[in-house]
C-alpha cells in the first residue's frame, strides 16, 4: 500500500496475512518456530463486501475458524475456500481463515 492508501479516510476493509511459515524468531533451543498461517478479512465498513482470496501459492485450501458475526462454528459447519475464491464478510465484522 502506498502512503496515501493507509491516509484514506474512506478505506474500511483490509486483509492481512499471517505467515506461520516465515517466523524469524528461533525456539529455545534454537529449532525453528513454525505454526499455521492465517488470513484475515477485516470489514469495518457499513456495507457487505466480497474479498477475494490470494493466488496459490500462499494456500490452495482456506477454512473459516472465525466469524464475529456467528457465535460458533462447529468442526462440521466449517467452510472450505481456494485460492481466488470470494469470501462474503458482512459489515463491521472480521473472519478468520486458516491455510490447510
């Protein structure tokens, strides 16, 4: 994002990448640290809004562990999503999806 992307004000969504992969801190003993990845989809806006998932090479498969706007997603409720696949995020909530 450029200087002025982050400085508008009308900017209500955003999604981030967490890369479980890519820690550069080392463990205790030194052993590389490695947990899941996480894409999150962030819309603080008024209005639903539709977020497409990256290329493959940062997951073929995405299932939602959270959604703010649901109390609980059971095991077997879970969705399922490929790269380039759309995401419906309604508005002011945040879903959280893991790499599989």
């Amino acid at each position: 994002m450029t200087d002025a992307d982050w400085e508008t004000g009308s900017a209500n969504s955003l999604t981030v990448f967490l890369n479980g992969d890519a820690i550069s801190e080392l463990g205790r003993r030194g052993e590389p640290i490695r947990d899941d990845s996480f894409l999150l989809l962030f819309n603080a806006g008024e209005f639903d809004l539709e977020f497409a998932l990256p290329p493959a090479h940062y997951g073929v498969l995405w299932t939602k562990v959270l959604d703010t706007t649901v109390p609980v997603i059971a095991a077997q409720d879970a969705t399922v999503f490929q790269p380039a696949d759309l995401v419906a995020v309604p508005s002011r909530s945040l879903q959280v999806l893991r790499r599989d």
